[in-house]
C-alpha cells in the first residue's frame, strides 16, 4: 500500500512533467485525478520532446499502467488526438491506458462558454482562462442536469441527453449579442460527432475508480501526477483566478477515488522562481527586464496557449502555505540553471499588508492584491550549471540558496534540476 503524489506548489508550469518522468519506474501506475487540457506536460524522452495534455507521462514506459481517473474533465478530441500522435511516434497506447467512465466530457458549448464568460471577474480583470472548456464543464459537473460523463456517451439515451442540452445551451446563447459571434448548437452534428470519438475511446473506458482501489488494496505503487499549482486550487488558490479543479494535494481523493491513508509521499514541486499565466494577483512579480531575463532564459511562454508567462521572485510565503496545504512531504526545486546569470536573487520571506508585517498567505484576493513582498537578498553564483550532476557540485551560493528555501518552506529538497533532459537532475 503505497501511493506518492506530485503536485505543483505555485501557480502551475512547476515542471513537474520531468519529475513524474523520473519517478514512473519506481511505480506500477500513473493516475491523472483532476483538470484537463488546460495543463500541458513536457516530457522529453528518447531524444524526443513530447508535449502532453491529458495522457498521463508514464505512457512512454509500457509496464506502466495510465490512468486518466474521474476527477478530470475530458476533451475527446484532444485526448484522441494525443493518442493518435503518441502511436504515430512509436509509443505504445492499448490496455496501458484506462480512462474513467465517470469523468466530464467537454462539449462545444463549454468553449463557448469559456469564450463568453471569461471577460471578467473581480475589478474587472479577466481570469485569463485557458480556453478549453474546463471551468464551464466543471460548472455543469456541479449543476447536474446539464452534465454528461463519459459513460453516458455509450448508453441509449446520448443522443436524447445531446438534444435536451443543446436546446437548453442554445436558449441561453440567444440571449447574447450579435456582436458575440454565436454560432447556434447543431444537436445531430454534435451527436454524430461525439459517437464517432466513443467509438475510438471504448477499449480505454473502465471504472478507474474501482480498479484503483484494488490496485492500491493489493500492494501495488501509485503516483499521482497533479496537474497545474496548489495556488490555482478552486478552494485553497487565489480565487477566483484559480482553475476550476482541486489542484493542490487535496484534489487526489476526490479525482480519483484513493483514500488519502494510502498516500505515503507527497513531492512538492517548485519552480526557483515564481510564474503565473493569466490574471489574478502575483506579489513578486518582476514586471521588468529581471522578469524578461527570467522569462528568456526560461523560456516562459505557455505550453498550451504560447502566452508569455509573467515572471517574479520565489514567494517562500506562498509555497510555505501551499506545502502545509497539500502535506509535502519533500521538495524538488526545477529550473535553478535559469537564475545563473544573476548578480543578486531575492527572495520574498514575508509581507506586508496595511503596515504590518505578516506570515500567512492572504485568503482574499483584494488583500493579496495589497501585500508588498518583503525580500531578502541573496548573492548569486554567476556561473553556468547546467552540467553539474552532484549537489556538492553546486557553486557554494546556489547551495545556499537551496538551503534558504528549504529553511524558509519548511520542507527539505530532495531534487534540484538543472536542464530538461533527465540526467539535468540531482537527488539528495
Ligand atoms: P482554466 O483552467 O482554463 O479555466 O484557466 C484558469 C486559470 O488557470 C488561468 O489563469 C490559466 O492561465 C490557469 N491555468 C490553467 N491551466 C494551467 C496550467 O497548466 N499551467 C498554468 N496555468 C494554468
């Protein structure tokens, strides 16, 4: 019984891909348990740079089972199209990869929505959604009767559920301006549509759920790979420029089914700086030529939407939260070649809000909007790293700093990386 999660500490984009990567040959199954196409993976394998939305990255070792669990909302023709591009490449998808009858299917009405709906939020800021659909399926999921899984698309009453819904949708959309660019929902071609990608994604579908529990009940190791950051979390994130899902640690038990007593390790993922796509409130954010150095020597630009990532200093206030939030265990810092070439790197360890001096995260959005990070200034190493294996081999002030944000967390760091590739990794 043993079951070990990797979940994102910041605002998504940690990396974490590589990580998961790295700890699939230590597990028997890969279980995605929330979001959906909205996140994307890299995973570089074989020499070949793989970029994956919904299949989780153990797909490129065959013992491995993959699970796409119920937590997740599904874009079929994403998904097939992820599989038809892993197969076209050599890669094996069969009875590796199982998907839960019971996760929500995206509709092109959720685009719609998601089009539509995202124009504002609080002070008129926009979330800057991905634009696939998530929160609108999300939405429905919540509202019941305009939701449907992905069981029900192999039951008699689909085409019947299609018709209801498309009425329903196309009701609300009427009432929306020319200017809007509405096209009207078309029932049969939805339907015709949907059954075509049922059809493809039959041999795939199963009660994940339950063979999760007896997976789990019988000894064999799980990882659980999250998808986006603990601060998107719909509940525990900087809402409401969050993600519709539970992307901290506490999504794992509801997405898929496994009682948090099984997970035994808890990998907490950071970046050694901070970024976030989209709006919402960002304290450390370095709206200058640091954050544009960060962003280029990062290269900070959207896996799925190509947008330019904002950039800014690690926020040990944030992570320190979201590592009691989500029961870090350990932590793995990616990314700490980008911050070479930097004189100075600082650090933000606290805030400060209406004159006073705080150590929490803020729970309201309007507050963290007002925080001024408070920064500690740590010298930097100035020297390339990339082709270091060894911690020990680190310049002294890069170990420092791994040293300060271990302290400042609250967690040890297990992983550094270095590089993409998976040999750009070093373990304590
Ligand atoms: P949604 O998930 O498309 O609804 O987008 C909601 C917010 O989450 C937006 O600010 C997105 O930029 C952000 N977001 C969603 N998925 C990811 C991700 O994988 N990485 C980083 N940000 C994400």
């Amino acid at each position: 019984m043993a079951a070990t999660c990797v979940i994102g500490l910041q605002w998504g984009d940690e990396a974490k891909g590589k990580i998961v990567d790295i700890l699939t040959e230590r597990h028997d199954i890969v279980v995605r348990y929330q979001g959906g196409a909205n996140a994307g993976h890299t995973v570089v394998y074989g020499g070949q740079t793989f970029k994956l939305s919904l299949v989780p990255s153990g797909i490129f070792r065959p013992q491995v089972q993959c699970v796409i669990a119920g937590g997740v909302v599904l874009n079929p023709a994403s998904l097939i199209g992820e599989i038809e591009g892993l197969k076209a490449r050599g890669v094996k998808v069969g009875e590796n990869l199982l998907i839960s009858d019971r996760a929500h299917v995206i509709f092109p009405w959720h685009f719609e929505e998601d089009r539509l709906l995202d124009v504002q939020c609080t002070s008129g800021e926009a979330i800057g959604t991905t634009l696939r659909g998530i929160g609108p399926c999300y939405r429905d999921k919540v509202g019941r009767s305009h939701a449907i899984r992905l069981g029900d698309l192999y039951r008699d009453n689909f085409r019947d559920r299609i018709a209801q819904i498309t009425a329903a949708k196309n009701q609300i959309f009427s009432s929306f301006k020319a200017s809007d660019n509405i096209k009207l929902l078309d029932a049969a071609k939805i339907h015709a549509e949907y059954a075509g990608f049922a059809e493809k994604l039959k041999s795939h579908v199963a009660d994940t759920t339950a063979f999760l529990l007896d997976s789990v009940e019988s000894g064999k190791r799980l990882l659980f790979e999250g998808a986006q950051g603990s601060l998107l979390d719909i509940d525990h994130g900087t809402f409401p420029f969050v993600t519709s899902s539970n992307s901290s640690g506490v999504g794992v038990s509801s997405g898929s089914g496994v009682p948090g007593r099984h997970i035994t390790k808890v990998v907490g993922i950071v970046k050694a700086y901070t970024t976030r796509v989209g709006g919402g409130p960002f304290p450390t954010e370095q709206d200058n030529a640091t954050g544009q150095h960060i962003r280029d020597r990062g290269n900070e630009y959207g896996t799925v939407t190509k947008r330019p990532r904002r950039c800014g200093w690690f926020d040990a206030v944030a992570v320190r939260y979201t590592a009691r939030l989500g029961g870090v265990d350990v932590l793995a810092v990616m990314l700490l070649d980008v911050l070479s070439q930097l004189p100075e790197i600082e650090v933000c360890t606290a805030y400060e809000l209406d004159g006073r001096r705080i150590a929490h995260f803020p729970s309201h959005v309007d507050d963290l909007r007002r925080v001024r990070p408070i920064y500690e200034t740590l010298p930097g190493w100035q020297t390339e790293i990339s082709d270091l294996r060894r911690i020990a081999d680190l310049p002294a002030n890069a170990r420092k700093y791994l040293d300060r944000l271990s302290q400042l967390v609250g967690r040890p760091v297990e992983v550094v990386s270095v590089g993409p590739d998976r040999e750009q990794t070093m373990f304590v």
